[in-house]
C-alpha cells in the first residue's frame, strides 16, 4: 500500500453487470488515490453500502431499477451522504442539467466512456464537492453566530422568536401543549450600580447557564433582550409549565453569583407564564406572558405569575437591596 496515496471509496451504482465491470477496471487504472471499489446493482445493495458508513463518491446510472437514479441522487445529495456523479448510456444535456440542479457534482454519459474522461471527471467532482462543504461549512458557522447571544450562548432574540414560530406551528397541527415563559431578574440595575456591568455580565452568563441545566433538552431558552429571558416549553401543560418555573425560581435564588474580592450575593427572579390558547400567534402569547411577568413584579417579585392568576406564586420580596444572615453575602430581590 503507498501510504502517500489519497484513499477513495467508491460506490458504483448500476443495473448492467458488465458497466459495473468496466468502470472498476477504468479506476484500478489510475494511480492518483487508492481506491476501494463497491458495486451496487439493486436498491437493498445500494441501501447496504449507505448504511455502511463514510463514501467518498457514488457513481450513480441514472436508470436503475425499482428506484430511478434521479431519487438516489436527490436523497444523497438532500442528506449530504456523498457527493455524486450521474452515469448514462447516452449524452443528454437535458438530464444533465437536472441532475447538476439536484445536486450531481458531476455528469458523464458512458457512451464513449474512457479511464482519462472518468479520471478527469471524478477529479472535477471531487474538488467541487470540497469546495462546496467548506462554503457550507462556513455558511452554518456564520448562520450559528448570527442565531447566538455572544455574552450567554443561548439563542438571541430572533432565533428564540423563531423557535417559538415552529413551535406554534406544531401545536395548531397536532394540537399538543405548550407554554411560554418570560423571566426577568429582579433589581438587576442595582447589580450593575453595585459591582459594574463586567459582574452584570458574569451574572447573565451564569443564569443562563443554570436555565440550560434546569430545563428539559426539548425546552428552548433564548435571550429576549437585557436581562429578560423567553423560555419555550413544548408539550408542557399549565401545571407543569409552573413546576417548572418554581423550580427555576428557587434554583436561581439558592444560586451564588460572585465579584472578585468582594461578596457573594445572590439574585432573584420574577417570571410570567402563558399558555397557548387556539387563535394565538406570537405576539399575542408574548403579550400575556409579559403582562403576568407584570404581575408578578408588582405583587413583590420573585415569584411566578401566571395570564389567569393575578398573585402568583412564591414569596414576596422586597424592592430593597436586603443582607442575609451569612458574613460578606447580600441578595439583590
């Protein structure tokens, strides 16, 4: 084996024994890559060598049986499995202009079929299909930031309204629960004033990253703006929308924030909770998500306050920065 050599896998898709013979011997011709060959003739084959694991081309006829090669080649250039060059037995610029649209990194009529065309071809496609995972590459990464809060690492503003949009589009078609949330921390400017916005900072950071923990993996909770928080929980009724929601609360509360050489203190949390009704569209369940956070700050903060219930729950809390029994510790409420 010439270790310095590129290793290729190669599938090649087609009905015609004999084609599949002549192209296998074209590619052990060449000597640019090392190249291990798969023939597929029937969908299970073609099934089987997919499910084997990473291809680094698929060499696929575009008549084959059971399933066009048209539908191979939609399906593994839609779930990016390889890239793919179209084979026929006869030039059609027709179909190789389909093909290309549908994701082909490359077209060759075997008609005329040599190892130099195939070589050149596969060499082609081999170099778009690089060219083309780097600039999705990117894309996604750019798409990943665009989608991020840069100081908490949760979804910013668009991306959670987004999420809420998709959300809401599969309640009204299957007609499960869902609740929003919409918290805000409690006195968060005194935070600032006190310890200076650097501290501020941490402070978010490390709230959002206990949401993350507390919640469930198909929960979403996005920054709204400032230190508001909108927190999606799909499948979730009211009564369990507001477990969760205590359970933030009291997490939050018993959590210790930090500023360098000074005291610990801790933070409270004021939140309102909503759930969808038939009729709803964003705004309207953002509104009444906000109007019982509303609530909730007006009967004394750190609590849960719900669109139906005008109290809350949770303890009242003072406005006022308040010291706790323990040395060197305060609490924002």
């Amino acid at each position: 084996m010439n270790t310095g050599q590129a290793l290729l896998k190669v599938l090649i898709c087609d009905d015609d024994p004999q084609d599949r013979k002549l192209i296998r011997a074209f590619l052990n011709q060449q000597t640019g890559w090392e190249i291990i060959a798969f023939e597929a003739g029937q969908t299970a084959e073609i099934r089987a060598a997919l499910a084997k694991g990473r291809l680094d081309l698929v060499l696929m006829d575009i008549q084959m049986p059971e399933r066009s090669g048209a539908e191979w080649l939609r399906e593994i250039a839609g779930e990016r499995l390889a890239p793919v060059v179209m084979l026929t037995g006869f030039g059609n610029e027709e179909i190789a202009v389909q093909s290309l649209e549908d994701g082909a990194v490359g077209y060759l009529p075997k008609s005329g079929l040599t190892a130099e065309k195939l070589f050149t071809t596969i060499s082609v496609a081999m170099k778009k299909w690089r060219e083309g995972q780097l600039i999705r590459a990117n894309q996604e990464e750019l798409e990943r930031i665009a989608n991020l809060d840069s100081l908490t690492h949760i979804p910013n503003r668009r991306a959670v309204l987004r999420k809420l949009e998709d959300a809401m589009a599969y309640v009204r078609r299957y007609h499960e629960d869902l609740c929003v949330i919409m918290l805000d921390l409690d006195n968060f400017k005194i935070v600032n004033d006190t310890y200076g916005h650097v501290t501020g900072d941490d402070v978010l950071e490390k709230v959002a990253s206990v949401m993350r923990r507390r919640l469930r993996e198909t929960d979403t909770v996005g920054r709204y703006g400032g230190d508001e928080f909108l927190i999606i929980l799909p499948k979730a009724d009211a009564t369990a929308a507001e477990t969760a929601a205590e359970r933030l609360r009291e997490t939050l509360a018993a959590t210790e924030m930090t500023y360098t050489g000074s005291p610990i203190f801790r933070i409270t949390v004021s939140q309102g909770l909503t759930c969808y009704k038939p009729g709803d569209d964003s705004s309207s369940l953002i509104a009444r998500a906000d109007e019982a956070l509303y609530k909730a700050k007006q009967n004394g903060r750190n609590r849960v306050a719900t669109s139906e219930l005008a109290d809350g729950t949770g303890p009242a809390a003072s406005s006022e920065i308040q010291a706790v029994p323990e040395p060197r510790r305060r609490s924002f409420e």
